[in-house]
C-alpha cells in the first residue's frame, strides 16, 4: 500500500514537471561565426531548476548568460522559468548536433531533442584574428604553468635578452580547463604585471579566446593580455606575477554559491644589455629604432627678411617613438632658431611599434640671400641589425629677399607690455556681484528718508501731449532696443535668429523675430504696408515673450567684424607655439599676431594684452587691425601715454572718424564706482544730519550724473561701428556688379546697418548708404 502512494506521488510529481524547450538562431554558420543557444524551461512548481548542458560539438563556448524568475499565481500554484543562453564559436567545419538537454525540478525532469547546426567548410580559426603573428608564435612556445590543473596563468616573453631601447613583447595568459570555464557565470579577471623598469603600452587584445592547447590529455582555452615593453637601463629587470580571479558555482542552481580562486603567475627576469661601444658616432645622442627615414621641408621656401619660416623634420620608423631625441642641424649664419617642440603617432605594424615623429623649428633670418640648411644626419642604433647605422635628411635652401621699404620706413611704436594688470575698476565690477551693488545704491536713501520726516508732494502741473510719432517706426524701435538688450546689436534677419538661439533664446521665438524684422523691412520699403495690425499684434507677443530673458554679454558686430578680420590676417594658430612676446621681438610680426590674439581672447580685459595686439599688427603693415586693438586698449586704460602715443601713428581718415572713436579720460566702470562713492557720502550726510542741506543735493546730483554719464560712455562705446581696411567703393545693391554711390578712404569708420551674404550695408561720414563686402571691415 505505501509503495503504491510513493509511485502515484512519485507521478504526480512527474505531472507537473518542467517543459523544455532546445533553440538556435541559425543553423547554418561559417568557421569562426557565432550562434546562441537558448534552453528554456518552464514549469507550473516554484522550485529550482537544473540544467544539465549539453556537449558543444565543433563549437567552442564563447559566453553564458543565465535568468530565473518565479511567475506568480494563486498561492500555491506558482510556477518557474529558467533561460539559459550560451554564445558558441564555430570552430570545427562539419555537421554537428547539439544535444540533448535535461533539466531537473526535483524529482521530475525533462529532455529537450537536439539541435543540428551545420559549421560550412574552410579552415578553422586556431588562433583569434585580433592576434598578430608575433603574440602568436610567442603563445605556441609559451610552456603552461606549472602544477596546472583546472586553471592558471603564466607571463611569456618575446625575448630573453634585450639591449636598452629594444621592443620586448610581454604576453599574460590565462589557461582555463574547457570544462571549468563552460561553467562560469561571469568572465575571469586577468591582472598583468606592473613594469616598473620598462616604457611600456597596453595593447588591444581580443575578448574572446585567442588559442587552445591540449596538455596532458585536457583542453585548454587561453584568454590573454598584451603589453609592448621597451628597456630604458642595462641591468636585470623582474617582471612581476600576472593575476587571475575567477568563481566557479557549487552546483547548477541559479542561487548557487560560487567558490572563488586566485591564481598568480610565477616571477620572470628579463636581461638588459648596454649599447655597444664599437661603431658609436660621437654625434650619436641615444636614438634606437628599425628602418628610420629621415626628412625636412620648408613651409613656405621663399620669405622677406626677418619673417618666418617653418621647417620641419619628420622621423619615420620603428621603436619606442616617444624616446627618440631630437636630431641636431647645422644652422647656417644669419639665422635665429626657435625650437616649438615635437609631435607623435603610432601604430602597430606586423607586431612592432611604429609610428611618425615630426620636429618643428622657427626660423627667422636677419639677411637676404640663399640660405643652405646642410644635410642633416640621424645615428641610430639597429637591434635588428646589432650595428649603429645613419640615416639622412638631404640639404634645403632657403631664399630670403629683403625686407619691405614700408616695413624700414615706419616709425616704431613704444614697447610692448609685459604686465597683465586689469584696471581696479572693472575687477571690482568683476569680482563683486551686481546684487550688493544695488543694495548700497537703495540701502542709503531708505535710511536717510527713514530718520526726515515725510514732506508734502506738490503734483506735478501736468505737460501738453508729446508729438506724433509713427506707429510701424515705433513699434519697430521697441524690438529693436529688445535685441540690442540681448545681442549689442542688430543685423541681418537670418543672423539675428541665429544669435538669439545661441543666446539661450527658444527656436521658435529667435524665428519669429527674424520674420518680424523681415517684415519691418518690407514695409518701411514698399509701396504698401500690408497688415500693419497683425504685424503689431505679432511684435507684442513677441515683446512679451522676451520680457524675462536675461541678456548675455556678446560681441556686438563691429566686434565680431573685428575677431574675422584678425584671424584672417595671420597663419594658422595651431602653428605658433613660441611665447608672442619672443616673436615680436624677433621681428616674427605675423606670427606675433596670432599669439597676442590668443591672450586677448584668454583675457579681453587687459589693456595690455590689447596694447600688444596692436603694436603686432602695426609692425605687419596692418594699419587698420592696429586702429581697432589700440583704441579698445585706451578705452580700458585711457590714461596711458603709451597708448595715446601709439594712436597717432595711425590717425583715422577724418576728423569724424577720430570723434566716433574718441575715448574719454574715464571709463564706465570708474564713473560709475566715482559716483557711486558719491551716493553713499550724500545720503549718509543726510542722514547724520537730520536736515535737508543744499551742498548734500549738489552732491546727490552731481552722483546721479556720474552715472548718467557712465552708462552714456558705456553706450557709446556699445555702439556697432568698423573700420575700413582698405579704399572700397559703396555700391547700390549687395552684388559686385551692382553700380557705385561713394567711396570710402582707408582708416574711415562707418557704422553698419546691415549684413546679407557677406556684405554690409553702411553709412559714411556723409551720410551715403552703400554696400560693401564685410571681409573689408575691421
């Protein structure tokens, strides 16, 4: 009786067992493809699942991932499922099946069919394509480690012995037991040695398995790590022991504990050799490499007297790139050299490090004539070869014509600066928040109008009615005072929507404006305005929804103008990396440029910096640039002499040229903190005093009008202007055959009006509007 229970539980039990199911996602693959097997189970009990995995046939596993989660029900009627994918590489060509699979829920179990999968004729990967030949053939000799059994891990060398400077390959492998490691859950750690002693670099390895060995009569799977070494000292060097870490499950449950193994790899030596004595050059400084090439160009061939020019030197071969010196040409007389440093590329060719190093030298000759750079000569030693050998730059001749007449004739203006002071007040306006500014500003007459009683107001007798004004010129004034609020200035419709969605303003609102600029301009010009209310309605919407943007300090247009004009006018920046200062006094004017824009640019508050900018440009011959940098110069420094001079070297074209570029012997930030001084001394006499003194209103007026008269300077010098770099004739339309209206005289400032497809509509001194291309304008 109780043997007939134990069967009908025992079936019952085998009732309710798990379903499974045996999947691949194709069956057809070529040597070294991958395929995913998937084994599913499901079963109505909660219980554990075991899956018992299949052999793999002509296919090695390259991967496990493995899920279970319970499926909630009524209780006591929940069930499980198990997924288990494993990643195989074909490895073998033929037809193969894969399979079966069993699966255990305690006592029940089940059997899944096998799978065929077809691995296509051709040859069968032994080693990973990501291995170069080199690390292959030091895997093949690698011996395994010893006492190995169901893992370990061992450091190979390409070689034994080395000479200073010599590539040294050092390979950490990782040996794994195929059955050991089908069972991991997650991939091993593998740890390579830290060389200390050696120049070395990391190399890309594959992720997968890079070899298989058999040794005695058990399948390993070798997972590796790849390190270019190069020997920097003669000596013996040790090379550390490699790590690996891994976890093996206990049992084939999911929530199965893991065990956890750290192996580590035995110590290597590796021996060092000096250099050799015998066949060294005494110009020899080091360099050590295979098959290096060496070669010059000059860039540009031809030059004037005290201008620059590049030459460069470029070393190719193969070796530690990062270690080779310098090579040391023979300058000729009458040349002054700057040294701007060097630049690296490698790469791995056929297992060996190999790569570019380009040498750049500045050169600026003092006197004209043909100048011969000789061959330059490059020793290296060879450890292919075991031998010092050289290799060869041929000469290049420099042609240097004399400098300018313009260049000698001009006066010179005074030094340039070396301090990088910004004057005190605008680091005050800088440093100090604009929030504390204000309260001091309403801080003195609440407390001055605090301790005085309150007088009578009289009201005002009211005013007669202001003129009429035009309703499209007014509505088109108002936005037009909301963008320069935003940008400093406004130009072309398409332009100022650019710089309101790079201001932070949303896409849709900076279009609306460009469209409503656009219309303005339509119906200033025609014939017929159009739906004037619609164009209201839209400008107050658009008012509206510019209302809470904060403004963002930009550069207005004559800025911009000026920043395209500057770069336009040297080489590129990337070339010069000598200090600005050293060029300029070398006579490197150009070059100088470059430098000095880059520190403006750093710092645009220095007044030095745009001192300096300017003295460059003069010295190129670039009168107009010079204009530009030294005016903004006297603007923050405009009590400097030195400065005041340098700008009589290069007075404007005429007198209302000089009045729109006036600066006044105060800036905006020191009218300002002037009258803020002056504030706070008025209302706290007020406020000692008790009494209402008229010396105390002379001083609260004379506040009011610092700064009144600092906010008026610093709107005079926010306005838009540029200055003209050369004569250009203003034409009608923005074409260049359009006909002429005017002509504008080089050193002339006129203020832009607007800007299409590269030109700029503008007004001269005498109030012509024309056009004229925008590269003319500083």
């Amino acid at each position: 009786m109780i043997a007939e229970l134990l069967v009908a539980a025992a079936m019952a039990t085998q009732g309710t067992g798990p379903t499974l199911m045996l999947s691949v996602d194709r069956d057809r693959v070529a040597p070294g493809g991958v395929v995913t097997l998937t084994i599913r189970a499901v079963s109505s009990a909660p219980d554990a699942i075991r899956i018992d995995l299949p052999s793999l046939g002509g296919f090695e596993l390259e991967g496990r991932s493995e899920r279970s989660e319970v499926i909630p029900g009524d209780p006591g009627q929940s069930g499980r499922t198990t997924v288990v994918e494993l990643r195989l590489r074909a490895i073998t060509p033929g037809e193969w099946r894969i399979g079966p699979v069993s699966a255990r829920q305690g006592v029940a179990f089940a059997i899944a069919d096998p799978v065929t999968v077809t691995i296509l004729g051709g040859a069968a990967p032994a080693i990973s394509a990501g291995i170069t030949a080199r690390v292959a053939r030091i895997i093949a000799r690698a011996p395994p480690p010893p006492g190995l059994d169901d893992a370990g891990v061992s450091v190979a060398l390409s070689d034994s012995t080395v000479t200073i400077g010599e590539q040294v390959d050092v390979v950490s492998i990782a040996w794994f037991d195929r059955g050991v490691r089908q069972r991991l859950r997650r991939a091993a750690t593998l740890e390579p040695p830290q060389l200390e002693g050696l120049w070395s670099y990391a190399q890309p390895v594959p992720a997968g398995i890079a070899a298989t060995r058999v040794v005695n009569g058990r399948t390993y799977d070798l997972f590796l790590r790849h390190q270019l070494a190069f020997a920097l000292s003669q000596g013996t060097l040790e090379i550390p022991a490699a790590r690996l870490n891994y976890s093996v499950p206990l049992s084939f449950q999911f929530f199965s504990q893991e065990e956890r193994f750290d192996r580590s790899s035995q110590r290597t030596q590796l021996e060092v050799m000096a250099l050799p004595a015998s066949g060294r050059e005494p110009a020899f400084t080091g360099a050590v490499g295979r098959e290096l090439v060496l070669s010059t160009q000059l860039q540009p061939a031809a030059v004037r007297q005290r201008e620059a020019v590049s030459l460069v030197v470029t070393l190719r071969g193969a070796g530690n790139v990062a270690l080779w010196p310098p090579p040391t040409p023979a300058w000729p007389q009458g040349v002054r050299v700057y040294a701007e440093g060097s630049t690296e590329q490698t790469r791995i060719r056929d297992g060996w490090l190999t790569g570019t190093k380009i040498f750049r030298y500045l050169l600026i000759p003092d006197s004209s004539g043909a100048m011969v750079i000789s061959t330059i000569r490059y020793p290296f030693f060879d450890p292919a070869e075991g031998q010092y050998q050289v290799t060869n730059a041929p000469a290049v001749t420099l042609v240097v014509s004399p400098a300018s007449d313009r260049a000698i004739a001009r006066a010179e203006p005074p030094p340039i600066r070396i301090t990088e002071r910004t004057p005190l007040a605008d680091r005050l306006r800088g440093v100090v928040p604009a929030f504390p500014w204000w309260l001091i500003l309403v801080l003195g007459p609440l407390i001055a109008l605090a301790r005085h009683p309150r007088q009578p107001r009289t009201r005002p007798v009211p005013r007669g009615a202001p003129s009429p004004v035009d309703p499209l010129s007014a509505a088109e004034q108002r936005l037009h005072r909301r963008v320069i609020g935003i940008l400093g200035s406004v130009g072309a419709p398409e332009v100022v929507a650019a710089a309101l969605h790079d201001a932070g303003i949303p896409r849709d609102t900076s279009d609306r404006v460009g469209n409503l600029l656009d219309r303005y301009r339509a119906a200033r010009f025609s014939a017929t305005p159009g739906d004037v209310a619609g164009l209201f309605r839209d400008t107050e919407l658009v008012l509206k929804r510019l209302q809470g943007t904060t403004p963002r300090r930009g550069r207005s247009l004559r800025q911009r103008l000026t920043l395209v004009g500057l770069l336009a006018a040297g080489v590129s920046l990337a070339e010069a990396q000598v200090a600005p200062a050293q060029l300029y006094e070398a006579g490197a004017y150009r070059l100088a440029v470059d430098g000095f824009e880059r520190e403006v640019q750093a710092r645009p508050g220095v007044p030095g910096r745009w001192y300096n900018l300017g003295a460059a440009e003069y010295r190129a011959g670039n009168d107009a640039q010079a204009l530009v940098a030294w005016t903004l110069a006297a603007r923050l420094a405009p009590r400097d002499h030195s400065i005041r001079r340098a700008l009589g070297l290069v007075p404007p074209a005429a007198n209302v040229a000089a009045i729109a570029l006036w600066s006044s012997p105060m800036t905006p930030n020191e009218l300002w903190l002037v009258g803020l001084v002056i504030w706070v001394t008025g209302w706290g006499a007020l406020a000692l005093e008790r009494r209402v003194r008229g010396r105390w209103l002379v001083l609260l007026a004379g506040a009011l009008l610092a700064f009144a008269l600092g906010e008026g300077l610093g709107r005079w010098y926010a306005r838009p202007l540029a200055v003209v770099e050369t004569s250009q004739l203003m034409r009608l339309a923005p074409h260049e055959r359009a006909p002429g209206v005017g002509e504008l005289a080089m050193l002339e400032v006129v203020e832009p009006l607007d800007e299409l497809r590269g030109w700029v509509l503008l007004e001269s001194a005498g109030g012509q509007k024309g056009w004229i291309p925008a590269t003319a304008l500083i």
